[in-house]
C-alpha cells in the first residue's frame, strides 16, 4: 500500500499490513474516512446499552449514572492508550501487535486469539439475539432460520470488499445515532418540562425513590459491572484503521471524540432515563428503560421503534464482530501465529480467515440450541472476562512502548496519552479493580475462572512457540 511516512508500520508489521502469510496480495485500504468517523460514532452504541442496562438500573437505581461514568472513564483510558499505539504503528493486528512487540510473541499471540474468540462467540450471541426480535415479530418462523440468514449475509458482506462491511456499518451507526439523538433530545425537553404532556420532574426521581444510592455500595458495584461490559467492542475501530487511505488521522480522530461520545450516548441517556421516570418502575424491567421512557412520554409504537433499533444494533454488531475476529486472526496467522493456510488475501479481504470466524461463530450458535446449559454456556463463561484481559495487554503494552517511542520517534506520538504514566496505571488499578468485583458475584466469578483457565492455556501455548523458536522475543520496533 501507499504509505506517508507518518502511518508506516515497523518491519514486522509491515507482514501485517502489506501481504499475506504466503507473501501474496496486501489488504486494501478500501474504508473511507467517513466510514471511520461513523464507525467510531455509531460504535460506541451497542446492544448493551440498549437491552443491558436495564439489569443495572435494576442493581444500583440512579446511581447508574455514577456506575457509568466510572466505567466510562476508564474505558477513555484504555482508548487513549490504545490509539496512542495505533496511530504510532497502524496494524489490522492492533494491540496484538503491540503486545507482541512491546511485551513478547508470546502476549501477542494470547490476546490476539482471546479477542478472536471473543468476538467470535459475541456473534453467535448478537445473531441469537437478533432472530429473537425477528421471531417476535414473526411467530410462525423459527429463530434458528433468521441466524442462518443473517450469518449468510454478513458473510458474504465481509467476503467482498471491505468497502461493502464499511458501507453497512456507516448506515447502521447512522441510524443507531439518530435513534439516540432523538431519545435524547426527547429526554431534556421532558426534564425541563418544555415537551407537551410532560412537566419538569426536578430531582424527585433521583432523590425521592430510596434516594441516589437505593441498594447502597453494593447496588452501584453491581451496576459498575453491568456498565462495563456495555463497553466491549470499542476497540475495532483501531483494527478497521489499518484499511483505511489515512489510518492516523483516523485513529486520531476517534480516539479525540471518544469522550464526548461516551459522555453523551452512555451516561447522558442513563441521566435522561432515571430522571424522567423512577428507576424502580415496572414498565423499566418489563419493556427495557428507553421503551418505558418512551412510553412514558407518550410516543406512539414506542416498542416497535426501539426494537427496530435494538435489532440494527445487534445486526451491527454481527458484522463488526465478523470483521474484527476475522482481521485479527488474519493478523496473528500472517504474523506465524496460526496455521498460514488460512492466511490467503483475495480481493483485498482475508476470506478463508472470515470463513473461519463465521464458521466458528454459526457453530457456537448450533451449540446454543442442542446444548445451552453446558457448551455454549461454558462458550460464554470462558470469554465473559476476556476484554479485561484484552485493556490489562493494551495498558502494559502502552507502559512498554511509550518509553521506546519518547526515544526513537518522538514525532509519531500523535495521539499522546493523558498523564503518561500516571493515568496508564490508574487504568491498570480500575481494571484489577474489576477483576476483584467480579470475585464477589457468583456469576460473574465463573466466567472470571472460565476466563482465567482460557488465557493460562493460551499463555502456555505461546510460551512454548516462543521458546520453541528459540525464546526468541519479537525484534525492537523500527521506529
């Protein structure tokens, strides 16, 4: 590819980026900018925060808002660290690379293949959830017929030019934001009692049913948990970078506005929500928060509507989730870390790589009707930590390469992380802090040790390749 000397990769990565493991076509640089700058928008709002948030309103009452901004500024962290990397060094690897470089092949190749598999089974769970909505509206059809087609399309969408998965996640976020956009609009005029029917609710709702903290410390932990993994996914705006014309300004780009962007979609609609109506509402638990705030406010087919959203955000979802696993198992395998085989570029697209995924992913979905309880459950279990696993990686690994980079290319810090290092071992601390949360819920403690016994083992496996290579640790970066 044509590269400014800003954007060019290191020489290891340069196998990332330019060619294919059998040495053959490069993958295209077929994203547009405002693929990216909608990607990055419309990314930040998922599936969870439109069907999860209702189990945290649930635990913590309004001080979800509180859950959400803490959880929310660590996630900034873990973006600005991230993009510190990504804009220095684009690769379609992203912080697979950078661990690899930074910490040793073998971090590379244990975080690289647990966000694979994450990503992987988030298809299966995304494409499950979205037959569900197909088939309320469609009673007489079988879930199982809407997962097949969907896993076809965005397949085939991910088979053909990336420019095709570009196109669809630019209208997909397009219409993911406008939904939120008016929700949100809808939302103050009713706060401030300007909206027809309504009056100015003050701060009888945030206060007066059980005060702020209605379930006390404990109800705001469980609802920081709830709020963090609503957060999963952010990261593939970095991997989609590396295929665009111009992957720093767009990395810089998108990492710069994540603030607002969290700020606004995530902590503005939870504010919206339990200010307008009380959080121990039943229309809350029964139709989801932005359907009972909806509703509330009179809107007709409230339901409908949000449903139409929630089935574009878990259909975004499946194919972003294709395309990431797919690019960073095609990243890892040109990289000799999986079978190269699988590492053939055509057209520009990785496409045995994305069969792989999909395939993966359309397996864990047939699990998930012959055996729910055990393999896909364990599925799930075993990669319900994993993006905790993936912001421990980016944060060392940013510890690691900052330093290098202050010394040998001051000039590709475009994107500089906030109060180097302060704030990067502050992000280390939250996400620990996390980890040991999680130790003190049954569930979540499951998928902590599931989680755990998954990254030993990966951990193992790479330890071995790179000892069997002569304990050779990936060269220094050519800065």
């Amino acid at each position: 590819m044509n590269r400014t000397p800003s954007s060019a990769a290191p020489a290891r990565e340069q196998t990332d980026l330019a060619a294919g493991a059998d040495g053959g076509p490069s993958l295209s640089n077929g994203l547009k900018q405002r693929h990216l700058s909608m990607i990055a928008l419309g990314g930040v709002i998922g599936a969870g925060l439109f069907v999860g948030s209702r189990e945290g309103i649930a635990a913590a009452g309004p001080s979800i808002v509180l859950a959400y901004a803490v959880s929310g500024a660590l996630v900034m962290l873990v973006m600005r660290m991230l993009g510190e990397m990504a804009a220095a060094n684009p690769a379609s690897g992203s912080f697979s690379v950078h661990a690899e470089r930074s910490i040793g092949s073998w971090a590379g190749f244990t975080v690289g293949w647990m966000f694979t598999a994450l990503l992987c089974v988030a298809v299966a769970a995304e494409a499950l959830g979205a037959a569900d909505v197909m088939h309320q509206w469609f009673p007489s059809t079988e879930p199982w017929m809407w997962v097949l087609l969907f896993m076809v399309i965005f397949t085939g969408t991910n088979l053909a030019a990336v420019s095709n998965f570009g196109e669809f996640e630019f209208w997909f976020a397009a219409l993911k934001v406008a939904a939120i956009g008016i929700f949100l609009v809808l939302g103050v005029l009713a706060i401030l009692g300007v909206l027809p029917g309504t009056q100015a609710p003050g701060a009888s709702h945030l206060t007066g049913d059980g005060g702020f903290l209605p379930k006390g410390v404990d109800g705001l932990m469980v609802g920081l948990l709830a709020s963090v993994f609503a957060y999963g996914g952010l990261e593939t705006v970095t991997i989609a970078a590396a295929e665009s014309k111009d992957p720093v300004r767009g990395v810089a780009r998108a990492v710069r506005t994540a603030m607002w962007r969290i700020a606004l979609f995530y902590v503005g609609s939870m504010a919206v929500i339990v200010t307008v109506i009380p959080w121990s509402a039943p229309s809350i638990a029964k139709s989801g928060p932005y359907v009972a705030v909806l509703d509330y406010l009179k809107i007709p087919a409230a339901g409908q509507i949000m449903n139409v959203v929630i089935l574009v955000a878990l259909l975004s979802a499946v194919n972003a989730n294709i395309y990431g696993s797919s690019r960073m198992a095609y990243s890892l395998i040109s990289r000799g870390q999986g079978p190269a085989v699988l590492g053939k570029v055509s057209g520009g697209v990785p496409r045995r790589a994305v069969l792989l995924c999909s395939a993966f992913g359309f397996l864990a979905v047939l699990f998930s009707f012959l055996w729910p309880t055990t393999v896909f459950q364990w599925l799930l279990n075993m990669v319900g930590a994993a993006v905790l696993v993936v912001w421990g990686f980016i944060a060392v690994a940013q510890l690691r390469m900052r330093r290098q980079l202050e010394r040998e290319a001051p000039e590709k810090l475009v994107v500089k992380m906030w109060a180097f290092p302060v704030l990067t071992w502050v992000a280390l601390a939250g996400i620990v802090a996390v980890l040991l949360l999680m130790l003190r819920d049954d569930n979540q403690r499951i998928q902590l040790l599931f989680t755990g016994g998954f990254g030993v083992v990966l951990t193992l496996v790479g330890l071995l390749r790179q000892q069997s290579l002569g304990n050779r640790r990936s060269e220094p970066a050519d800065f």
